[in-house]
C-alpha cells in the first residue's frame, strides 16, 4: 500500500507548496563526533514541521464529492498547523480536535494557519482523546478523517522527506535518526531507502516516557500505553498505527530511547551553539548521537530535525530538566537547627565557592529543635555532589534527598 511510486506522486502533489527543505552539514557537531553530520531542517518548513507533507498530500488527493462535508483531524499540534495550512491553501473546510495540554503558541499557529477555514475543538489531555473525539465527529458529520500517521497518503507525504535527503547527498548515508511517534515519517522514510539506500541503518528514537514502539516491539504486538510522559509532545502517543508499526518492527535497524532531559540539554546546545530552535521532539535525533558515539566515527550521519515548534514559555522547564539529567541541579530536604547562626554555617561550611542556592523554601516552627527547608542546589560540576552530601551528612544539615523520590520530588517543587 506504500511505494516509491506512491511517495514520488506526493513529491509532485506537493510541489510549490511544501519547502525542499536544506541538508546541512554541521561543523560543530562533525567535529564533537568524529563524523559528518547533516541535519535536515525540516524546523525550516512554513509550518515549522515536516507534518505539511501528509496532510497536503492527503487532503490533495481527495475529489470534490469526498470535501463535500470537510476534513476532520486531531494533533497534539504539527499535524494540526499542517492541516489547516492545506485546509486554507485548497480552502477546504477543517475542523481540528487537539488536546487541552497543547502548547498555546501550537494553537495559535493552527488558527493563524487555517484562518476561516478551521475550527479548533480542544478535547481530552491526550492525542489518542482527542483522536476518539475527531473520529466521533468524523461518523456524526460524515466528514473525511485526516489521520496524522495511519494513513497511507499521509505516509507517502512523509516520505518525501527521504527523497529529498538522498537527492540532496553527495555520498551514501550511513546512518539516517529520526524520531518516532506515531510512525509515519519513520515508515515513508523506511519504504524510501529500503529500496534506494538499502544499506543506510535506519535508527528509531522515542521519548523515553513514552516508548510505544519499543514497548510493542517487546511484547510482539501493536501495544497501547496506558500512561505516557507527554512532555515531548509532538513524539509521545499512547499506541502507534496498525500500518505503521509493521514496517517500523521490521525495519528499523535499531530502536533507542532518549531521555527527557537530555532531549532538553540538546535542544539548549542547538540554540547557543547553532542558533537553531527545535522542537523536544525535532532533537530526538540530534540527541542519539551520544549514543552513537562508537559506531558512527567517521560515517556519514544525517539527523532529521522534524520540528521547530517550541513554546518559549517552556525553556525554564527545558533548563530545569537539562541541568536534572546532567546532575548539576539537586534539590534537599535541609533540616536546619533552630539556633541563630545556623543559615550561616551551612552557606559557610556545607556549600561549596562554586555551590549556588536556586531554591529554598522554609518555614519556622518555634516548638521544634529543627526546621526543614527545600533548598535546591545547582553545581559546577557533577562530581561536586557527593563531596556536598558528605558535608551535609557530616554537619547534621541532610534530611531527604528529593531528586530520586520522583512522587516527592513533583509534589514539593
């Protein structure tokens, strides 16, 4: 059901609307790996994603008796602002359910997007809510459902994204990164070098809070995810596409996942280092070269930056998660002595010249020997932890360690 032919019909279905989008070679990150590593900007597209690629080509391929009553989709937002682009630029009529958690520059960039040709319907606080509203709606209205991975027209969208990286190489690719939710772009890009670049290994990254794919994998079938980590939005999805998860099972070269903050570290290197704004989801790819480290010196290295739609309001909790995964930030229970000059000794005698305070919470309680505060500490360097926790242990300061008590930790801070 997904050829070659079947992406290079999309190609032209899509030219003149859809950016080619550039394969940069990156010195910085050349350099770090030992390696020749190219990005594909996919975060350069009008819509800051590669998702305009399936829902144009989607919605192009339907007849004027199939429009009659709308098209109809839900996204956790790239599919979204893909949709009501094309909804606009064929001025077709959308209705687009997203869920309630979605970023709010996402929504605001559907509506600018779609303008009088889209309606959106916030639903649920997952994709796969919102996605069993739009299909409701789909029955109700009799209106045409654009599935934002499980479908083959959408998949043959996303596999222009390979054409265009092996029409943009100058030599063979080595290995192609590229992140997985729900499988689509994974499974046109796989059906593209399978028989163009059958030697390129192919490797499949997922937020490691939601590892739908990997979780499947495992258990020998399409799996749903009862409960996901919705923090890498445009990558996390509770069950991938009855279409798309065969061809990701048995294709994909190996499949890896990434973990929240260092997604969140990446994507802060990419910003200072290379002034490029990516999206969680759009640096999965970029993040699995630390992973990689070994295999790929000296290959050829494309990772494909899916997405630039990033929340700014968002970067203090990227920062936040990026110094946690580096170990550079550590939060306490202190238990301070409700004696003058405590504070004092504790700044002066537990806490490093290059240990910094970021938080602290306390509260006096005149009836106790000892008051307890939040303090959050944030480090030079990680080796500067256990000399810290020693001191703290050793002066009677040490009371809990929040940073390994996750339901403490969310509840405190």
């Amino acid at each position: 059901m997904i050829t070659v032919e079947s992406i290079i019909k999309a190609q032209m279905n899509i030219k003149g609307v859809v950016q080619h989008t550039p394969l940069n070679y990156i010195d910085n990150y050349s350099k770090s790996y030992n390696a020749r590593i190219f990005f594909k900007r996919e975060d350069l597209q009008q819509v800051r994603s590669y998702k305009i690629r399936g829902a144009y080509n989607r919605i192009k391929n339907l007849n004027k008796q199939e429009l009659q009553n709308g098209v109809v989709c839900a996204s956790a937002g790239n599919h979204a602002q893909g949709v009501a682009f094309a909804c606009n630029a064929l001025q077709v009529q959308g209705t687009i359910f997203m869920p309630v958690t979605t970023p709010k520059q996402k929504i605001s960039q559907v509506k600018m997007f779609g303008g009088s040709y889209t309606n959106i319907q916030l639903f649920g606080d997952t994709f796969d809510e919102s996605s069993q509203a739009a299909e409701a709606y789909q029955q109700k209205n009799n209106a045409i459902y654009v599935h934002p991975f499980n479908d083959w027209d959408v998949i043959a969208g996303q596999g222009t994204v390979g054409l265009e990286i092996l029409e943009s190489a100058s030599d063979p690719i080595d290995y192609l990164f590229l992140p997985v939710g729900g499988g689509g772009l994974a499974s046109g890009i796989i059906t593209v070098f399978k028989n163009l670049s059958p030697t390129t290994k192919i490797i499949g990254l997922e937020p490691k809070g939601a590892p739908s794919l990997k979780t499947s994998i495992e258990k020998g079938k399409n799996t749903k995810i009862e409960n996901i980590d919705k923090f890498v939005d445009g990558a996390a999805v509770q069950k991938m596409g009855d279409r798309t998860f065969p061809i990701c099972k048995d294709y994909l070269h190996d499949v890896c996942l990434i973990d929240e903050g260092h997604i969140c570290q990446t994507l802060l290197r990419l910003y200072n280092e290379n002034a490029i704004v990516a999206e969680p989801a759009g640096a999965l790819s970029v993040a699995a070269l630390d992973l990689y480290t070994d295999e790929i010196k000296g290959k050829n290295v494309v990772c494909i930056l899916s997405g630039g739609n990033n929340d700014i309001t968002r970067m203090e909790e990227m920062k936040e998660r990026a110094l946690l995964y580096q170990g550079l930030k550590h939060y306490f229970i202190v238990r301070f002595p409700q004696r003058a000059g405590s504070l004092k000794e504790f700044v002066g005698k537990v806490l490093s010249e290059t240990d910094d305070i970021v938080h602290f919470e306390y509260t006096k309680k005149n009836s106790r020997s000892t008051g307890s505060a939040v303090v959050g500490i944030e480090l030079a360097h990680k080796k500067d932890f256990e000399p810290l926790l020693r001191r703290m242990k050793e002066r009677g300061f040490f009371g809990e360690y929040l940073n390994q008590k996750p339901e403490l930790f969310d509840h405190v801070i």
